[in-house]
C-alpha cells in the first residue's frame, strides 16, 4: 500500500530536523507552483517538491522549479522518500564543505596576515 503524500511529508520534516536542516512547508495563495518545502541550512537555501511514488511535478510546477533554478536558487523534486532523503544529505555535504572551505580560507588568510 503506498504511503499518503502528507506521511512522507511528515517522514520529510522529521529527517531533515534530525540532520539540523530547519524545513518549512510555505503555502504561497498565488503561486500553487510554489516547491512544497523549504530547507535552510547555515545560511542557504534550497527547495523540494516532494511528491508521491510514480507523480510528477505539474507543468506549471517544473516551469516554476526552471525559472527558481534559472535564479540560482538549489531546487528539485523527488517522488520517492529514500530519493528525498538521499537529496538533502547531499546538499548538507555541500554546504557543510562549501562553508568549511570557506573558514578555512580565512584562517589561512589570517594566519599569512599576522605572519607578515
């Protein structure tokens, strides 16, 4: 029996609480295109339509992830739960390695500062 979109939204929400990724559901009145979810994690952004096993994305929906993708936003789509999953951990990685890089960088910079 397949889950109920709504229980792997909640599945969704919980994992991603766990990993430390804050995970909003925004009901935008105008824009039913809007991506379901929106995870922010130190600082970044990405977008998440989840949808149940074997549906897509409306067109209206992919046209929306384009033009979000289109701005640079991190913005996708899965519709399978364990896909979802596996998606989230990648961009954590991402961010976290991103961010990582970054402060060490600066602490390089700093450390051939002070040395001068």
């Amino acid at each position: 029996m397949a889950r109920l979109e709504r229980e792997d939204e909640a599945h969704f929400l919980d994992f991603c609480t766990g990993l430390g990724i804050r995970c909003e559901k925004l009901k935008m009145a105008s824009k039913g295109s809007w991506p379901d979810r929106t995870l922010l994690y130190r600082g970044h952004v990405r977008f998440h339509e989840l949808k149940r096993r074997g549906e897509s994305p409306t067109p209206l929906q992919l046209y929306t992830i384009d033009q979000l993708k289109s701005q640079g936003f991190e913005v996708g789509w899965s519709n399978d739960l364990e896909q979802a999953k596996f998606i989230v951990i990648a961009w954590k990685h991402y961010v976290d390695d991103l961010l990582d890089s970054r402060s060490s960088m600066d602490s390089l910079r700093t450390s051939n500062s002070t040395n001068r």
